[in-house]
C-alpha cells in the first residue's frame, strides 16, 4: 500500500530540515549504512499515532541554474508540493513578520486545494507567542502552529493535524497472486516506450484500472498464465508551467510507486549511464526491500565491442554501490531487444524477495561460516554469534543474537550476508541484518 506524502515548504532558514529531522529522528527508513548509498535525501519515511507517511524535504531540492532569484526559486519548490503531496507544511519563521516570499508561496499554495498547515518555526516562549502570530494571517491560511523545531515542542499538535488531514486509505485490492511492478526512473530514459513494449506484445490487456497513485495508470495484463499489475507513472500529467520540473518530480513520483510494488524495474539511459537522480530513485527501492532490476535501455544506441557491456556492468556496481544484489538488463525499449526475457526475471526475483530458510540450515551454515572466517576481536573480547533465525520475508530479514552487538564489526557483517547469498541466492532482493544481544546466562 502507497503512503501518503507530506512536504515541507518555506524560505531558506526558516528551519525546514530541522522539522523534517525532527519528525524522521529514529523513524528513518534506512535499515542500515550501507556504503554508496546516497545521503543527500529529501524524502525519509515517518509514523504518528500508527499512521505511516513519507515526508518530503523541499529543502533538498536544488536547482542548476544560480541566476534564479530567491523568490522563483522558493514558488518551483512549492509547486513540487502543491503537485505531489497531500499535506503540505508552509513553515515561517515567527521571530519575524511575513516577508514577499512568505506572500508568493502561500499565494501558489492556496491555488492548490490541498490541506495546508502553517507552522510558525522557531518559538522562544509559547506563553507570548499568541500575539507575535496575528501577522501570518495575512497569508491567507488560518492560523498559525507555533512550534519550535529544534526543542521539539509542539511539533506533536502539528502532527496530529497532519495526521487528521491525510488521505482515507483506498487502494485497489488485487489479488495476492498478481505480481505489481512498477517501471521508474528519470525523465526520458524510455519509460513509456517500455511498458508499450511490454503491453504491445503481450495484447492481453483487461482493462486499465485508476489506480490510487495520483496520475498513475494501473493495467492488468497476462503472460503465460501468471497475471500482473504493471503500474505505470510515465505519462504524468503536468501543468505546462512546471514542466521544467520533471527532474525534481522524478523522485518523488517514483515513491508511491515503489510503495505500491512487488517488483521495481529501475531504467537507466545507456546513453547517460548512472545519475545522481538515478541513486536517489534507486535508493528508495533499495530502502523499500523491493525485488528490483536494474534496466540499461537505448542499448541500440551504443557502440559496442566484446567489452562494452562489462565495461557498463563495472561502472554501474561502483556508481550504485548500495546495490550489488541487482541483475541487469540491457535493452532498447524501442526495437524490443531483450524486452521479451523481462518477465521471467520478474518472476525470478519477485520470489527470491520471497524466499525462507529454516532456523536449522541457517545455524548449520553459521558454524560453517565461522569456522571458515573466526568472528574478529576487539580489545581483548571476541565476538560471539550464538544463534541466527529468519524473521521475515519481502525483504529476507535475519536476526543475528551475539554476546555483545558493538563486536559486530561491518566487515564482518558484509561477510555474513556475502556468504548468505553465496548458499540461498537472494538476486534482486535486499536482505536486512539485524544484530541482537544474547546474553550467556540465558541461553
């Protein structure tokens, strides 16, 4: 099920990050550091009062050309939230009365019907404040919520309201048999050739359902007996006046996709090769423990010779580091080269997202592990791995119980996962490792 988005937009200081840390502090999505992913994210994934959402840092968004004044800038990245979010938070700074800039955001939120909550940022002493926030209602948008971000105090009322303001959960239920799969990735990198292609040449369409995904189309589709949802988000609807946007977009469409999903096909241009753009889409698949692939399209477009695609293949794993895991496809969505072998990795991969392992094969292979690469040491104190059991599926998640987590060096927790994927696989799937502590007395 896709979760709801909620932006955060204001001027610059005003103490968007800040909020945005705030609400995410020890809810993030991501499992753990792994080295390549990319940190710079402007969307992490937060939970209030059991209601889980994806909070969107408008902040994190940049643009290339520096000329741009202050204001225009400040309008794009609303325009971004007014498109995509279903709660928006305007955030001022209530030291100071409303500024120009303050004016043009809240004149583009206002056109956008969405519920808009303005925070007043920055509050020193609530039991004064009351007065200091008359000013903001000139901005057309009811009261202010005092908070102040970096102590965390009222930061709950402005949630509650957030939470009171999202979207009723109405998904389309299909059938737990049918596999979704979701084609994502930047602007122009083949995305709606692809799913013709694949659509095209299956001709066994059965309808195309609205999904709940704003904008996205879901159609049911049949390949040898196995039935799908390919979840399409390619052919966006965009006003003429943000098209400039789609860069920016890119990223956040991809969310409710991913969320949606079971398998992720993830394009990348052959022409461009892989992009800062490309590491954010993929990085939230990664987080999201789909099954994905990755997908190098207009591979007709390339020269090639007897190493052009281990060259490709080499520059992609040290680009996205973060996922090793992945097969590729090299493609042309647009001649059919390779398409027709894309379902059945789909298939592949969906299940090894899948995948169980007993309790006992799994403690049968540790003590093999082991044997072969002895747990390190560390100031005299040797690890200890005591026990090992699956916990989950969707993605493969594993429970580690040591004599002392903090002996659990990453190295050594790279080896472990290595050699879990040597034995059982696990191609195209993330895999979580979690480490707990067992303490002797209690074995």
């Amino acid at each position: 099920m896709s979760k709801p988005i909620v932006a955060i937009v204001g001027r610059p200081n005003v103490g968007k990050s800040t909020l945005f840390n705030r609400i995410t502090g020890g809810l993030v999505a991501i499992v753990e550091n792994m080295p390549g992913v990319t940190r710079d994210r402007l969307y992490r994934d937060a939970e209030w009062l059991g209601r889980k959402f994806s909070l969107i840092d408008t902040g994190g968004i940049e643009f290339k050309d520096e000329g741009t004044p202050i204001s225009s800038q400040m309008r794009r990245q609303a325009e971004i939230a007014m498109e995509e979010a279903d709660v928006i938070i305007f955030v001022v700074d209530a030291q100071i009365s409303p500024t120009p800039d303050d004016d043009i955001i809240a004149r583009t939120l206002r056109r956008s019907g969405k519920p808009v909550l303005l925070a007043a940022n920055k509050v020193e002493d609530f039991a004064k404040i009351e007065g200091q926030l008359y000013d903001f209602l000139s901005l057309g948008l009811g009261e202010a919520i005092p908070i102040s971000a970096v102590h965390g105090m009222n930061t709950g009322d402005l949630l509650d309201l957030v939470i009171s303001n999202l979207p009723e959960d109405d998904e389309e239920e299909y059938d737990p048999d049918v596999i979704r799969i979701s084609v994502i990735g930047r602007p122009n990198v083949g995305k709606s050739s692809l799913v013709n292609t694949l659509l095209g040449k299956e001709r066994v369409i059965v309808s195309n359902v609205p999904g709940t995904t704003r904008d996205a189309i879901d159609t049911p589709f049949e390949h040898e007996g196995r039935h799908y949802i390919l979840i399409d988000t390619a052919g966006m609807r965009r006003k003429a006046r943000i098209e400039e946007l789609t860069e920016q977009y890119s990223v956040v469409r991809s969310l409710r996709a991913v969320d949606r999903s079971d398998a992720i096909l993830m394009l990348i241009d052959a022409v461009d090769g892989v992009t800062e753009q490309d590491k954010k889409i993929a990085g939230y698949a990664d987080e999201a423990g789909k099954a994905i692939i990755l997908i190098v399209n207009k591979w007709d477009l390339i020269e090639k010779d007897e190493k052009t695609i281990n060259k490709f293949e080499k520059s992609i794993r040290e680009e996205l580091g973060f996922m090793q895991y992945a097969p590729t496809m090299f493609i042309s969505a647009k001649t059919g080269q390779r398409v027709n072998k894309i379902l059945d990795l789909v298939d592949f991969v969906v299940e090894q997202n899948s995948t169980r392992v007993t309790t006992a094969t799994l403690n049968t292979l540790l003590k093999e592990w082991m044997h072969l690469n002895p747990p390190p040491t560390d100031k005299g104190r040797r690890l200890k791995v005591r026990y090992l059991t699956q916990v989950g599926v969707k993605p493969p998640t594993f429970v580690f119980f040591v004599n002392d987590p903090e002996l659990m060096h990453f190295s050594y927790k790279r080896y472990l996962e290595n050699q879990m994927r040597k034995h059982f696989g696990f191609e195209g799937t993330p895999i979580r490792i979690v480490i707990r502590q067992k303490d002797e007395e209690k074995e």
